[in-house]
C-alpha cells in the first residue's frame, strides 16, 4: 500500500466515506484511504440494492475484512442507482484502488447542495490529525 | 484488562520501526499485522513458505523441585506421565468446576523441572493457583518477563532454523535445549497454525537480535514477519481453541472436545470429578465448525439455528479463511447437531447458511516427520 492520499477533488464524510460528483445529479460513493488501512485486508463488501431510498447517515451496507466489520452509512439522501458488482468477487479493490475501481455505490441524490456542505480535503485531513 | 498500561515485548522498538499495527493482546500491545503483507499475504505466507511471529506475551512459568512433575500432574489436567523428558505437552488448567482457567504448554525438562507456557492474561493465575497449592520444596515461579517467544511456522521452518546455526527436524512436540551465538535457547517443535513449525524461547534480552537473524533467514525462503492477526485466521482454518473463546472457565473441555488433553485414568488433578461426571453424562453442548455456504462472515456470539428456526448455539470464534476465501466459525451447538447438517448463522440480522464440519477446515502438515 502506497501512503495514504485523499484526492483533491471529492467530499468527505466523518465516517470515512468519500463522494464523487457526477452528472445529473449523481454521485458516486466508496470508502478512504485511511479506512481501508484501518480495516485490513477487505474480504467482503455487502451493498445497498438498486432502488434503495436513503436517508443521510443510514446504514446501508457493511465491509468486512479479516478482522473486523465496518458499516457503510450513506452520505446523502437519495436513490441507489448502482452498485459496483466487483467487489463481490473481488473485494480487495477496496484496499488496491479505493478511489477507483473500489467504489461502492452511485447515488441520485435529493439535493445537490449537501454535497458542498460535506468536508473537503483540507478538512478531512485535519479531521485525521 | 482494565487500566495501566499495556506491557510490551522485548522486540516492540522493532515491531514500531517496521511500522506495524499495534493491538492490545491480553494486555500487551502486540503486532495485528504488518506494511507490505497484511493478514491474507502473512497468512499465506505461513501455509506456502514461512512466517516469524513475535508470541512475548505469552506467559513463561517454571515449577522447579524434587518431584515437580508429580506436583504439576496432580493439578493439570493432561498426564505427564504419557510423555518423557524432552517433550511438551498441551495441557488444561481447570477450576473445580471443570471450567478451564487456561490452556497451556508443559515442557518436561526433567522429574524435578518444569516449564509452562501459559497465555498472556492468564499467566498470572496460573502462577497463584499453583504457588498456593505447591508443598514445601516445590518453586512455582512466573518468569513472564524473563523470556521472549518466537514462533517459526510453515513448511520452510526448517530452513530458517537451519541457517542460524539452529537444530531442527526434531519430532512434532519435543524440544531441544540448545545455544544462539552463546545464549541458551530453547527450540520447541510446536504451534499454532497447522503448519511445520517451532516456537523458540530466548532470554528476554536476546530476542530481539535473534528477531532480526529470523526475519532475514525467513525472507530468504519467501517467508514474512507475521501479526497475530494473521496467527488468528491460521489458527481458525485449524479449529485450534484460544482461551476466552473456545475455552473459558464457564466452557469444560468435555464441551471444546480437547478432552484428549485430559488424563482421564489420574487420581486426581483441578477439575477431576465435575469433568468425570460430565463426561458420563454428556455434555449439554459440543464444539463443532462451521463453513459459511452463503455470504458472509460469522463473528463470535453470533447466533446458530437450525434450518426449521431452532436455537443451537452460538459462535465462539468466526472469521474469512484466506484458505478457502470463505467465512469459518467455530461454535459451540446442541448436542443433537452432526456432521453435514445445514444450519443458519445470525450475522447481525442476517442469516447466512452454513454446514457443520469437524475442524480443520484445510490439509496441514504439523505433525510430518
């Protein structure tokens, strides 16, 4: 694992979640860098089903790793609009590639304004100390 | 535990230098796993070449006197008597009730020396129970500090020991006491994962240069430091029982199956007559393993039913076997379970299938000559 990185570009929650901006009014949702460190190997990842309505800090989907279980909390308020079906074989992109192919799950979100209001770099990183 | 601070082993300034994950293990701030391997790469690592565990904490106790094997026999539950100088032994130390204070390694040096290797948070207890009961003559004493351990465990053992001078190839749970560039070192043939392996035991000061001697040998042949993370998924893939889970003084030994370490033909030893008598009148609940079929991955607790919605238990110890890539539990079930039955696990509100099996869940090769 190279060092810990939390691009410039995306939002961040608390909870260790990051989020993209689309189109449309859509977002795309995974979990950090830093979390996936802190987990360990991930060797299971269960996800919201398309079509879910979420409310902002739901939880909506656990990820597991050798040692412990984590929930996944939602963001946002919106609908699940996909879900990225390779962790399902192969859960480890969450700890190769957690910006990329390790995402989770795409949200249609209610107001795109929230986003905005979520951490951005600077203050996540602060947030880790 | 509950306050202070955590102990340390003899070898932490190098677990920190190598950047590992640091937990609290009974206590003691140990190594969960390592940058560069994480616990499937240093699991496997064990079960394909070789790994080196830092295993300090586990606790360290000498018994010493004319007739300290008798006095050991009279109060372990496993029979001395079934081995010979030279030799150790897994052993219980029970309470009256047959519940199980620990479990732990007996090294027979001799009729009037013996050494024990308990577990980190026990050690202590252990030690009192046996002070307290020892007849003048007989020195019961915890050396907890006094030794640090490492564990060399996969089919590349023996290679490592070989090129530090070590001896090696001896049989499945014997020792060698032998010397490491001038100090006193025990080599036990033994383990905690399935795999060919030894625990060595050097003084306290020693063991971090004979660390760094292991770890280079080791990475020679493939092999990787490992955490004890990765030493709790090897020891799952086994059905290997760890004390607080698999074994607790409200679990019996007659319950975890490890009834093979009881002398059941002594006089007398803690626990005797609770365990004769459970033993003849069965056991209201049994250790079995369990093979996550669905998706998932059972976590101590979680509940066991049967697949009409009967309660049968519980997990004692789950997890994802990197072997299998599938989620293991250990549990303790209904006495009317058998082999091959599909249950249902309850992992958080979820029910996940299972089959019964008896561990281990993978082919090993602890006890190839």
């Amino acid at each position: 694992m190279s060092e810990l990185e939390y691009p410039e570009d995306l939002r961040y929650t608390a909870e260790h979640e990051w989020v993209r901006t689309g189109d449309g009014g859509v977002v795309r949702v995974g979990i950090t860098s830093f979390a996936q460190d802190a987990l360990g190997d991930v060797v299971y990842v269960s996800l919201p089903t398309v079509g879910d309505t979420v409310a902002a800090g739901d939880a909506c989907g656990e990820v597991e790793s050798t040692k412990s279980v984590s929930d996944l909390y939602s963001p946002l308020a919106g609908e699940v609009t996909a879900v990225n079906e390779a962790l399902d074989a192969t859960p480890e992109l969450v700890n190769t590639d957690p910006y990329g192919e390790g995402w989770m799950y795409e949200l249609k979100v209610d107001d795109l304004a929230a986003v905005e209001a979520l951490m951005d770099q600077a203050a996540y990183r602060e947030q880790l100390g | 535990m509950s306050n202070g601070a955590l102990k340390t082993s003899p070898l932490h300034e190098k677990h920190v230098a190598l950047g590992a994950k640091m937990a609290d293990f009974g206590g003691w701030e140990m190594p969960i796993e390592y940058p560069g391997g994480g616990v499937v790469a240093e699991h496997t690592a064990v079960r394909t070449a070789v790994g080196v565990f830092d295993v300090s904490h586990l606790g360290k106790a000498s018994v010493r006197g004319p007739g300290a094997k008798d006095f050991v026999n009279a109060c372990l539950a496993n029979d001395l008597n079934r081995i010979e100088p030279g030799k150790a032994q897994y052993t219980l130390c029970c309470n009256d009730s047959g519940g199980v204070v620990d479990d732990l390694i007996a090294y027979l040096r001799s009729d009037d020396d013996v050494f024990l290797i308990p577990n980190a948070a026990n050690t202590g207890e252990v030690v009192e129970l046996l002070k307290a009961a020892a007849p003048e003559g007989i020195e019961v004493e915890n050396l907890h500090e006094g030794y640090g351990v490492l564990a060399v465990q996969g089919p590349q053992s023996d290679e490592v020991l070989e090129a530090l001078g070590l001896p090696s190839g001896h049989d499945y749970m014997s020792f060698v006491e032998t010397q490491w560039q001038g100090h006193p070192l025990i080599v036990c043939r033994t383990g905690y994962t399935g795999e060919r392996g030894y625990e060595l035991v050097p003084a306290w000061d020693v063991a971090a240069d004979l660390w760094d001697a292991l770890i280079e040998a080791a990475r020679a042949q493939g092999g990787l430091p490992c955490g004890l993370g990765a030493r709790d998924t090897l020891r799952t893939e086994m059905g290997y029982a760890l004390h607080g889970h698999e074994l607790s003084t409200e679990i019996t030994p007659v319950q975890a199956r490890v009834g093979w370490a009881v002398g059941w033909k002594k006089d007398t030893f803690w626990g005797r007559d609770a365990l004769v008598a459970e033993k003849a009148a069965g056991p209201s609940r049994v250790a079995w393993g369990l093979v996550v079929t669905g998706r998932g991955i059972p976590r101590s607790h979680c509940a066991v039913r049967s697949a009409s919605g009967e309660a049968l238990g519980e997990v004692t110890s789950g997890t994802f076997s990197p072997t299998l890539k599938q989620g293991i539990a250990l549990a303790l079930l209904a006495p009317t379970v058998a082999e091959g039955d599909e249950v249902v696990i309850d992992v958080r509100g979820r029910d996940v299938a299972a089959v019964v099996k008896r561990p281990p869940f993978v082919e090993v090769g602890v006890r190839e000559s």
